[in-house]
C-alpha cells in the first residue's frame, strides 16, 4: 500500500501537465495567422487634355524599381509568452517524469533493499531456527547418552555389590568350615588330650610328678599349733611355663584359716615348683592334695 501511495502524486502531474499542453495548443489554433504583407507596385501613365493638332511627346517609363523583401514583422507578445509557457510546462513535464523516474528508481531500490533485507532475514530465522534444532537434537543426544550411561554405571555398581554379596557370602562359608573344622580339631585335640592325661593321670610319672610338688611345698610349710591331725586341703596352683608360682587358692581344707593362710605361703616359697620329666603332664593350672606327712 505505502508503495502504490508513492505513484499517485507523479501520476497525478504528469496528467496535468497534459491536460495544459492540450489547451495550449488549441488556443494557439484558433488565432489568425498574420502572414507577411507585401507592398503593391501600380504603373500608370498621365494623359492630358491637349489640341489634337498639337504634337505631344511621350514621355517615357520608368525604370520599375527592384522588390526589396522586407522581414517579417516580430510575433505578437501572446504567442511569446505561450511558447514560454508551453516551454516551462514541458521542462516541468520533464522534470516531473524525470522526478518520477527518480523516484520509482528509488522506490525500485527500496523494494529491492527491502526484498534482499527480507530475504536475509528469512536466511537468519532459518539460519537460528536450524542451529536451535540441531543444539535441541544433540541436548536430546546428551541426555539419553547421559542416562544410559548413568544407569550403565548403576548396573555395574549393582553387579560390582552382587559379586562382592557372592564372594562375602563365599568367604563366610569357608570361614565358617575352617572354623568347623578348627573346632572340631580342637575338640578332637582336646579329647585326645584329655584321654592321654587321663592315662598320664594315673601314670607312675604323674604320680612322680605331684609327690615332687608336694615334698617342695612341705619343705617350706611350717605347721601352725592349729593344724590337725590328718589334714588334707585341696590346694589350686597357677604357675607359668617355667614353673613359677603366679597364684595360690585354697579349697576344701580340713584346717582353719591359719593353716590355710601357712599353706599359701609354702607354696610361694616353694616357686619355682619343680618341672615333670615328660612335657606332656605339665599343666599351668594344678589341683593339688596336700596332705603332709604326720
């Protein structure tokens, strides 16, 4: 619409200025046309009233003069200033086409500006509206990329602690056979053990080995006036590897607390007690009868 307004001033002019050139030209139509006026030349001869027995001489002719073309007379104020006006709406026809022409050139390049400017910015949208779908497209790329990589790392993670269930669960179950085992061949140890004390307990070398103790701690007991006749206590002894005596408890005892308190002190004094000729009867924890000679 803004371009069609452009035309119609140019367009409206140049039909104006046609329409005057039309009334000029008929104006000057209608006037008389002033052609150039030619003087007349008349020859004549003078005759005079004269006796016709009088002789008259005739006189004779003049040479005729020569034509002289005389210019034409200069055209009237009217037709001037017609021409002139008729000149001036030409140059202002010319100059309004030639304005016109300028401006549809103008108005050309406008367009075209405007065609190109459109076109670049289509070109731009395009352009924007590619690189858009392109970054959404790879954004979509990364983030099932991510996931699946997220979720292949919880599925090792839940193999990783599946194996490490396995292996624990592996591991304990050995554990617990060895210890199975290890209690069973202990148990097995111990009653082997106790079976071979238990032959060794009633061996002449056991029997050999507790008389030594009990001779040593006699040695260094000295009987209270309270002691009675036939006394028998059960004296328990902890000693270490080379016999050294580390604890004294007395048990069942037939004598009162003075003849206890007597025998705890012999069997200190008695320390180191002496060792069994075969390792096997040695035992860090003894139970001893003592039961001194009368």
């Amino acid at each position: 619409m803004s371009e069609a307004r452009q035309y119609i001033l140019p367009a409206t002019l140049a039909t104006l200025l046609h329409v005057a050139l039309i009334a000029v030209a008929l104006v000057a139509s209608s006037l008389p046309s002033r052609q150039a006026v030619t003087p007349l030349r008349v020859q004549a001869t003078l005759v005079q009233d004269v006796p016709t027995t009088v002789a008259v001489a005739e006189t004779p002719e003049p040479e005729p003069e020569p034509l002289i073309d005389e210019p034409p007379p200069p055209p009237d104020d009217s037709e001037r200033l017609a021409a002139e006006e008729a000149k001036r709406l030409e140059d202002a026809r010319i100059e309004q086409e030639r304005q016109a022409r300028l401006a549809e050139e103008e108005a050309e390049k406008q367009r075209l500006a405007e065609e190109e400017r459109r076109r670049r910015a289509a070109e731009e949208a395009e352009r924007r509206q590619r690189e858009a779908e392109e970054a959404e497209r790879r954004a979509r790329e990364e983030e099932v990329r991510r996931k699946r990589e997220e979720e292949e790392r919880l599925e090792r993670q839940r193999a990783e602690a599946e194996r490490r269930r396995q292996e624990e669960v592996e591991r304990q179950r050995r554990e617990n056979e060895r210890r199975r085992q290890e209690a069973e061949a202990s148990l097995q140890d111990a009653l082997n053990e106790e079976a071979e004390l238990s032959d060794l307990a009633g061996s002449p070398a056991m029997a050999v080995y507790v008389t030594m103790i009990g001779q040593r701690i006699e040695r260094y007991w000295s009987k209270p006036p309270s002691a009675p006749d036939g006394l028998e206590c059960e004296v328990s002894v902890r000693q270490s590897q080379g016999g050294d005596v580390i604890s004294v408890s007395i048990g069942r005892c037939n004598g009162d607390s003075a003849v206890r308190r007597s025998i705890e002190s012999a069997v200190n004094l008695a320390s180191p007690l002496p060792l069994p000729s075969d390792p096997r009867l040695f035992d860090r924890n003894l139970k001893i009868i003592f039961k001194p000679e009368q």
